[in-house]
C-alpha cells in the first residue's frame, strides 16, 4: 500500500513539473492582444515562426520572422523592409506569466529603449488570412 502512495506521489509531482515547464510553449501559437499604457490596441497572430501585428488605431499589419532563443526570449525581424528602423531586431523577454495572460519587456536591439506590456491570449487559433501569408512566404 504505501508503494502504491510513492507511485501516486511521483506521478503527481511529474504532472506538476511537466505542467509548470510547459507554459511558455502556450505562448508560441494563437492569437494574443497586447494591451498598452498609451491606449494602442494590437492583436498578434504568431505561430512559432512568423508573427504578424496588426493595429486597430492605425489599421497596419505587419510580418515578422520569430527567432525563439529560449521559452522565456525571442527575436522578431521585420519581413518586408520599409525604413532603416525595420532592419533592427526586437528582443522580447517573458517576464511573468499568469493564466492566459504574460508581461513582456520589448527593446530594439543595441537602442536604450524598452517598454513594458501585458499580452493576452485570446485563441489557440489564427486566422486563415495569416495561414495564408505564412503559407506565401514558405513558398
């Protein structure tokens, strides 16, 4: 009996650590709003690739290439070049994580520049429109 206590025991303390060691990888696909101090409304589609924002204040998209450096940290690249600041990479690191729910530090890479926000998952899913200029630049 008290082998079968040790069994169940280790099989929960496994579940736990698989469960907390999984929360970030959540966060690599779905459809997420980022909720900003300055009142700017942004939705993000991201698969573990490519991430593509889009302004609801401005009405502008645009695509990025996603570099996952670790569960915590990732790079975004701007795809289509406009301007010398879209040749910069964005650092983004995962600082706290609650629910369905994460704060994020931005900065530009080799700026003095960073900024804070909350970023909310609102669906495992994207939308065909991002499935199919993902599936454009693939090709």
């Amino acid at each position: 009996m008290k082998d079968n206590y040790n069994v169940i025991g280790y099989a929960i303390l496994l579940f736990v650590i698989i469960g907390c060691s999984n929360d970030h990888v959540n966060f690599k696909r779905g459809t997420f709003k980022i909720i900003l101090k300055d009142s700017l409304t942004t939705f993000i589609e991201r698969n573990e690739n490519y991430q593509m924002e889009s302004s609801l204040n401005t009405g502008k998209s645009e695509l990025f290439k996603i570099h996952w450096i670790s569960n915590e940290r990732y790079v975004i690249d701007v795809i289509d070049i406009k301007s010398p600041l879209d040749t910069i990479s964005m650092i983004v690191d995962i600082d706290s994580i609650s629910g369905n729910t994460y704060y994020q530090t931005s900065y530009l890479k080799g700026i003095d520049y960073k900024y804070s926000s909350k970023v909310v998952k609102i669906s495992n899913n994207t939308s065909i429109l991002f499935k199919n200029i993902i599936k454009g630049k693939q090709n």
